[in-house]
C-alpha cells in the first residue's frame, strides 16, 4: 500500500509521499496462425518435389550454361527487344489515334476505330501472322505506284509480318487502355481549358493526356511485358528471334528441352528488368495524385534492415 502523508490543513486530501508509477507497458501476443504453417509447408514439399522429379530426369543442365551466351542466343535477345520495342512504338500510336477516334462525335471515324477494335481483339493474333504472310498467295504483285513496285513475297518480309502482326494487333489494346485513361480525366478539365481558348489538339497535349497517363501507364507496362513474350510467336513465321535461335540450337545439339529452359531463363531476366522499370515509371506519374510516393525498392530493403534490431509486439 501507498504511504499516506498527512500535512497542512485539516479540509485537505492527504498527499502521498511516494509519486505514483506510470502504466505499465502492454505487450502484445501475436494470433497464431497454422492454418498458414500448414500451407507454407504444403508449398514447400511440392516445390521440393517438382526440383527433384526434374533432377531426376534425363535433362542435360550443363547445356544450359554452356549455351547461355552463345552469339546466337545473344543476337536473339536483341531481335527480341528491337521487335518488341518497334511494335509497342505502333501499338502506343495506333492506340492513342483510334482511342481519340473511338471518343471522336464524328459517327463515321467512331466506326471504323470500333470496327477495328472488333476485328483485332477477336481474333488469334497468330492467326493475324499467318494471314500477314501468306497474303502472297492473293496478291502476287505490291504496286504503289510510283513509290514501289516489287513481288509481294520480297516486299511482306518475316521483319515486317512480325511487325504489322504485333503491331497493329496491340493498338487494339492499347485502344481500350488510352480511351479509358481519357475519360478518367474530368470534363471539367476540358471544359476549362477551352474557355481559356486553348484548341481541342492543345487540350489534349497539355491538359488531358498528362493527367490520363496516371491510368495509361500501368496497364502500358502490362502490356510491354506482354508483348516481349508475345514475340514468341514470330518463329512461326521465320522471324529469327530468341526463341526460334533457342528451337535451332536444340534441334542441331540435341538438347532441345535444355534450350526452352535457356529460353526461358533469358525470357525471366529482361521480363524482370522491364518490371523495375515500369515501378519507376509508375512511381513519376504518382506525383501529382499521392502524398506519399511508394518506397522504391532500395527503401524497402533499408527499412527491413533497420526494423530486424527493434523489439515486436512492444507498444508503448
């Protein structure tokens, strides 16, 4: 018990001689979970069990390493990124024009920009390669006269089949991804910018599509990724790329499921890279509409380490 000291007058409350002590701290315990245990241990035992079914396999993993930088694979990789970075360049401009076309008041040009949609959306697009290739067997000739004049086998090259395939199938996409990023953008914004006589082009140059990049950029960089994968698909139509470099390298070694693994490790390294960069990307456009910017990387990793010494569970 507290000691009571009496002092000074009668009519006032004792005071007492030991100050009281503070709150204690609370110390919270953690809900265990293990229902999480179990399934972390589920997880694990089938990814052991997948590991060792493949080391148990007749698969040559030193052809992997061996052929990691080979020149071929080397110059795949960057047919793949040259390719994938000339096809999204069509697809980002055939998608911001058939996006102002499709939000166009113009029945006409809203039409065609909805047609087109239609047509690339619903349909393979290795289908759309095949078509691009063998259009030589309904046009024999190209003829732009006076500009160009040659056999449609010689003019359609695997280059620019891989190219209108990609290409313009991806505008379609990017349609829908521009025009969403538009309307996200208050009419307001419009509204004042023509009252302050600036032109429906300035408008969108300078007011809307700044402010519709915020929406445009993620699903964009879904889109690249996507596309970088997409590529794949051009050794159908003798496009020498990473995977059709990967196919030959096989067939003439004998290793042909070691290359898909060689494939598709490289394949893993620049999806990564272009992931990194699409977070920054993000992160720069985030400016204008977050308080605070998401930590990049780097921080996350810097906070992890500073929180390992501190006490948890503990709350003053």
């Amino acid at each position: 018990m507290t000691d009571i000291k009496k002092t000074g007058p009668a009519d006032q409350p004792p005071i007492p001689s030991t100050p009281p002590t503070g709150p204690e701290a609370i110390r919270a315990v953690p809900v265990r979970h293990y229902g999480r245990y179990v399934s972390a241990v589920i997880a694990i035992g089938a990814f052991v069990a997948i590991v060792y079914a493949f080391s148990q396999g007749k698969i040559n993993w030193g052809a992997v390493p061996d052929y990691f930088f080979d020149h071929r694979i080397l110059k795949g990789v960057t047919q793949t990124l040259l390719l994938t970075a000339l096809s999204m360049v069509i697809g980002i401009v055939g998608g911001v024009l058939l996006a102002v076309m499709r939000l166009s008041r113009n029945p006409v040009t809203s039409s065609i920009a909805w047609f087109y949609i239609w047509f690339f959306r619903g349909t393979p697009v290795l289908v759309q390669l095949f078509v691009w290739f063998n259009l030589g067997l309904v046009f024999e000739y190209i003829d732009l006269m006076p500009i160009y004049k040659d056999y449609w086998s010689s003019f359609m090259t695997p280059l620019l089949t891989a190219l209108l395939g990609l290409g313009l199938n991806e505008a379609a996409y990017m349609a829908e991804i521009c025009r969403a990023g538009l309307l996200s953008v208050d009419e307001g914004q419009t509204e004042a910018s023509h009252a302050l006589g600036m032109s429906h082009g300035k408008t969108l140059r300078r007011v809307v599509i700044p402010q519709a990049m915020r929406v445009i950029v993620p699903p964009t960089g879904n889109e690249v990724i996507n596309m970088l994968k997409t590529t794949s698909l051009v050794a159908a139509v003798q496009f020498y790329e990473l995977f059709k470099y990967a196919q030959d390298i096989g067939q003439g070694s004998g290793a042909p499921v070691e290359m898909y693994f060689l494939a598709a490790a490289w394949y893993l390294i620049m999806t990564s890279v272009l992931s990194i960069g699409q977070y920054y990307l993000e992160r720069y456009y985030a400016r204008g509409s977050s308080r605070n910017l998401p930590p990049t990387p780097f921080q996350k990793v810097r906070a992890n380490l500073l929180s390992l010494g501190r006490p948890k569970g503990v709350m003053a």
